[in-house]
C-alpha cells in the first residue's frame, strides 16, 4: 500500500499526519479547529484517502498556523506516500454542485507545485475561521504536495457550499490522478521519465 506520515513540530504548531492513499475514506482528523476537521474529513471521504492527523497550534493567536502548517504536513505526507510517482494516471479533474454552488478544480500530480485560486467569499469568517485561510490551506498543500491546482467557483451564495465544493472537487479529482493505471504500472507518467523538478 502507498503510505505516509510525518510529524512536523515548529515553535507554532506540533502535527502528526498518515495517510493511505489505497485506503477507503477513513479518517481521524483533530485539528482544534471544527471547520477544518469538517473539511479534512470531507477530503478523506470523497477521495477514499484514509486521513488520520492530530494538531496543536497557538489558536490563541488565530487559526493561521495550525491551518497553513495541516496543508504542509498532509502535502509533505502525500509526496511520501506517492513515491516516484510509478503508474499514476497523474492528472484529475471534478465538476462539483451543492445546492445553488458550483466548483471545479482540476490537478495535474507533476511535482511541479502550482496553485490558481479563483474563489471569492462574501463573508470574512464561517464560524470562527476566516475565510481568507482556505487558500492559504490550499496553498500549503499544493506547495508540499507537488501538485499543480486549479480550484474555480463557477458560482454561488452560500460560503460554507462555495468552501466544501471545493475540498470536495478536491478530493474527487485527486482519487482520479492517484489511481494507478494498469496499462503503464510500471512506468512515471511522462516523456521525462520523472516528474518533476527542472529536468
């Protein structure tokens, strides 16, 4: 099974992540923040991606840390347990609605991190997370995931529909571009013979 785990203890935040990406969508998320385990959980489930991770950050300050540092630690996880990237069919793409919202990402699993961030919120905080955080979320990921990411919101109203369309596009295109492709198993997705990096 391709598997990864990291722990990443900085002087703001100390987080634990395995993740399977064979698994069937179990997950553990406890990050002191609850719109975030929401949206993790969501992550797992929709990409049959088992997800454990465990945070402590100084959300006394605000939830910047914690957020930012839980797309490193699960980004760095994911490059683990993706390896050289053997098989993969790399790219993914998913066409998302809830209720009147609209979302699309699409990804390209290149090690070559990239992220376009076209969503828009009309309110500052869900609850007692700021808005502006989902991208940096996002960010993070991509960064330590070796992603390239293009997260649209095509429409809609509801900011709590427009944030979890997209950790849901998210999760469904990233179970497409993991799948491992039986006709090239043994091969890296590319002309290159590696992905990623300069060459």
């Amino acid at each position: 099974m391709r598997v990864g785990s990291v722990v990443r203890n900085t002087k703001e935040t100390r987080i634990s992540v395995e993740l399977n990406l064979d698994g069937t969508g179990v997950y553990d998320v406890h990050t002191g923040i609850g719109f975030l385990d929401h949206m993790l959980e969501q992550l797992s489930r929709h990409s049959l991606i088992d997800l454990k991770v465990r945070a402590e950050g100084d959300l006394h300050i605000d939830y910047h840390h914690t957020t930012e540092d839980s797309g490193i630690a699960i980004g760095e996880a994911f490059t683990k347990a993706l390896g050289e990237r053997k098989g993969i069919t790399r790219y993914g793409s998913a066409l998302i609605p809830m209720d009147e919202t609209l979302t699309r990402v699409a990804l390209d699993c290149s090690n070559r991190p990239y992220l376009i961030w076209k969503v828009n919120f009309t309110r500052p905080k869900l609850g007692e997370m700021d808005t502006e955080l989902f991208k940096e979320w996002f960010q993070a990921f991509a960064q330590a995931g070796g992603v390239t990411l293009h997260v649209e919101n095509l429409y809609g109203e509801n900011n709590h529909h427009i944030v979890e369309s997209c950790y849901k596009a998210l999760a469904r295109s990233l179970r497409q571009a993991i799948e491992i492709d039986p006709r090239k198993a043994d091969a890296v997705p590319s002309t290159k013979g590696v992905l990623g990096g300069t060459l």
